[in-house]
C-alpha cells in the first residue's frame, strides 16, 4: 500500500510543488493551509508523515509537533521553515520532529528524507523547551550555516564525540557551547581547555589533575580538567598542539572510559563528552609523526566543519546586527548600519573571520558617535594601518621565550639573596613587574586608545583603566 504524506503549508505555490513531487514518488498526498485541518487528520489516524511549514495561520508547528507526538508518536513529522535559524533547528528537534529543512529545500533531499522517516523508527525528542525569547548562540542563514544547524540539532541528543574543524575567529568554542547547552548534558558543566595556551609539560596535569608530592611544587592535590568537566561536557581545543605523551593518555581515557592523575596509582572512571577542535590539517600532522592515527579516529567520530566568513558572506550583515546589539546590551550607543556600510563589510577578505568582524562592530560601535555607521567608517577602520612595531632589545640569549625569560629574572632574583629568601609579597610583586610592560605595550601597539587595548589584552575598559591608574602607568597623548 502506498504511504500517505500530509503536507500542510499556507503557501500555495509550496503546497503544489510538494504535491507533484511527493505524487511521483509514489505516496498519496493530502495538503492543506492550516494546523486545524492537519490536526484533524491526525486525530482521525489519516497519514503516516506530516510535512508542515512552522508559522501558519492558526497555530505554529512548535505548538502542534508535542500534540502530534502524544497522539501519533510513531508518525514522523518534517518540519520545513523560511526561518532559517539555528533555534528552528533547535526547537524542531526539542519537539521531536524527524528533520528541520530550511527554505528554498532541494526537492530531491526531501523525497530521500521522507523515504527515510517511513522506514526507521521513530526516537524519542529531548524533553527541553526552547524559550522564544533566549539568545542565539549562532547566527547566519547561509546554506553553510543552515547544514551545520541541521547537524547540530541531530547531535544533540547523542554523546558522539564531535571534531570540529576551522580557521581561528570561525567560533568552534560556540559550537562546542551549544551542543553541551542545548544537549542532554546541559545540566552537567562545560570546561574548556586550550591546547596551545598551556606549556606542553603542564598539559597531562591540567587534563588528568595531580596528587601531593607528584612533582617540585605539587604541594596538594589538584582535581584535572575531566573530573571537573565530569557528567557535562570537555572542550579541548587546539587539539593538534597537544604532545605526544598526552595523546597517548588521552586515548586510553577514550578507550577504556578511564584515567590516573599524574602520580596516582588508582584508575578514575570518567562520564565526560569530548568536543575537540583544530585549525590545523590533523592527517597531514600523522603523515609527519606529529599526531597519532588511532587519535584522530577516536575524536573524528562525527567531523564537523566551520566555514571561514568569506565563504558565508550573506552572513555578515546579520552578524554585524547581532553584534551591535551585544554592544547596546552592554550600555553602548545603538548602531546601525547603512547600505553601503554593509557592502564594504561582505566586500572585505576577513582573515580573522568573525572574531575580527566582532572587534570591528565593537569599535564602530565605540569610538563614532552617529547612530547611523556609514561605509566611510567602515573603510576608515578596515584600512587602518599597522600599529608601529615595538623595540625589542638585543639582550641575550637569543630566541629566548617569554617562559625562559620569566624563569632566568626569576633565578636572578632569587640569587641576590644568596642563601635567604625574598622578602614577603614576592607574588604580587612580580604580578605587578609583568603587569607595567603588558599593559604599557598594549597602549603603545594600539596608539593609546584604550578600548582597542582592553580587546587586544582581553579585559573591559574599566579594567584596563584601573590597571593604568593603579600601575601608575605613563599616558601617550592622543590616548582615548
């Protein structure tokens, strides 16, 4: 017998192509304008899958779908929608439709993923409730960002381990956010540890803790990145500049379930999701002995890519509004901008991708004072010339690191008291010895505007301005 597929759409021209298209691949098809009308239907055991748009006239498909569920929960509902965000996704998942396809859909895909709806068994939906009115963590209605939504909302009901690839600025921490959050490990907590932050000697210690007296300077035992991640969520990013030794730990922890801290002897079992994320080519790392194979399989359960900005660039203006309304959130002027302004935005390369449109809307937002932004401001700060280059000295020895320079002011200083020690407040002291330069330099890289300083340093701008008041720190002129 063939398949019945009830399509309701209040769009006639939809409703026809889906009709034509559903008819000659052999299914019966009844469509209607309304929710009522479907509602009926399914109330009367018409139908074995439901298409349905979101918004119709009488009622939308998220206030339908949990009814549906209740009544028919072995019938497969496809949810087909003109808005193309990633909480339509999100919510259509939550309310237990089988798929979420934007607006224009390929007539092709849709005819597969009935087929496929009529043929499996039907899952049950996260018991979750989206509210209307929550932020959206990601933004863009391209076809790139539309896919990767579709894929995220079928992730999000799995603990599968996801690899997320992408150029730096593409916002693979705010994928990782949003599976944990929007997934059934939401209730649990989401660390986040950055691989190519931490010195390689210190990363098994961070990742799997340590006991008292494991090493110089243990002094008591400290609890690692998975126990405190345990029952949510472990971000590891930049996974590609993790050692060796560490790669090898990290696997069995993905094999066996299980982990010793660094000077332990007892084995910890471990309940923790893994998201990793890189920005390099991992299997041109295997090829020079850089990453382990067997790794890379365990982590790249389900790949997923982050498109850089330049290939989503109907994306830009959306995002800059989204942006500009974070900076108004935040008690900046509001902002918008003109036409051409958001020309000469989709115009531009991004190699910092959206990390660097997001510096730019905050200047735009914080340093003009029109309402309106127009491309004039837009090419002002896009052409803005390197910062000069700060003088770096010729002491020895070369190609010392920051840490080695660190560590050899350290030795020295420790040497003047011969067999004594410092006098008290040695912390702070040295804090504040880092603190003057940083700072310092960060005002000379941004000719001394001191909002672009607090974003290069990574602070807000009260901080930075107490730190410059406290630190005693010399003004430039021109300082902003």
């Amino acid at each position: 017998m063939k398949s019945t597929v009830l399509v309701a759409d209040d769009d006639g021209a939809i409703r026809t192509v889906l009709n034509q298209a559903l008819s000659r691949a052999g299914y019966e098809v009844r469509c209607t304008s309304n929710a009522a009308t479907l509602w009926n239907w399914i109330e009367q055991g018409e139908g074995d899958l439901v298409i349905t748009d979101v918004i119709m006239p009488d009622e939308t498909a998220f206030d339908l779908l949990p009814r549906v569920k209740k009544r028919r929960p072995d019938m497969p509902v496809v949810v087909i929608s003109a808005q193309n965000t990633f909480m339509t996704a999100i919510r259509a998942s939550e309310r237990g439709a089988y798929e979420y396809m934007p607006k224009p859909f390929d007539l092709k895909e849709l005819i597969s993923v009935v087929g496929r709806a009529l043929s499996e068994p039907q899952g049950k939906p996260l018991e979750r409730a989206g509210e209307p009115g929550e932020p959206m963590p990601l933004v863009g209605r391209s076809a790139a960002m539309q896919e990767i939504y579709r894929v995220l909302a079928r992730l999000m009901q799995t603990d599968l381990t996801v690899l997320i690839h992408g150029e730096s600025g593409t916002g693979k921490e705010l994928v990782a956010r949003a599976l944990h959050d929007y997934g059934k490990r939401r209730k649990g907590p989401f660390v986040a540890i950055n691989m190519a932050a931490i010195p390689k000697d210190l990363i098994e210690a961070e990742l799997f803790g340590y006991e008292k007296g494991a090493f110089t300077g243990a002094s008591s035992r400290h609890a690692g990145r998975f126990e405190q991640a345990e029952g949510g969520t472990l971000f590891l990013d930049e996974i590609g500049d993790m050692p060796m030794e560490a790669q090898t730990r990290l696997l069995r922890v993905l094999q066996e379930g299980e982990y010793t801290t660094v000077g332990g002897r007892t084995s910890i079992r471990t309940n923790v999701r893994i998201v990793a994320a890189t920005n390099r080519d991992l299997r041109q790392w295997i090829g020079q002995g850089l990453f382990r194979e067997d790794l890379y399989f365990r982590l790249n359960v389900v790949p997923l890519r982050l498109p850089p900005l330049r290939e989503r660039r109907e994306d830009i203006t959306d995002l800059a509004r989204h942006f500009f309304a974070a900076c108004e959130a935040e008690g900046l002027p509001a902002k918008r901008l003109d036409a051409e302004a958001g020309a000469a935005l989709q115009a531009h390369r991004w190699p910092g991708n959206v990390r660097e449109l997001e510096n730019l809307i905050r200047r735009l937002a914080a340093l003009y004072p029109e309402d309106v932004i127009t491309a004039a401001h837009v090419e002002h700060e896009l052409d803005d010339g390197p910062a000069p280059q700060l003088a770096m000295s010729d002491g020895p020895p070369a190609n010392e690191s920051l840490q080695e320079a660190v560590e050899r002011h350290l030795a020295d200083y420790f040497a003047e008291f011969g067999n004594g020690l410092p006098p008290p407040g040695l912390y702070h002291r040295i804090i504040r010895e880092v603190e003057y330069p940083l700072v310092s330099a960060a005002l000379a890289a941004t000719r001394g505007n001191q909002i672009k300083a607090a974003e290069l340093l990574g602070v807000n701008r009260n901080t930075l301005r107490k730190k410059i008041r406290d630190l005693d720190v010399r003004m430039m002129r021109g300082v902003r």
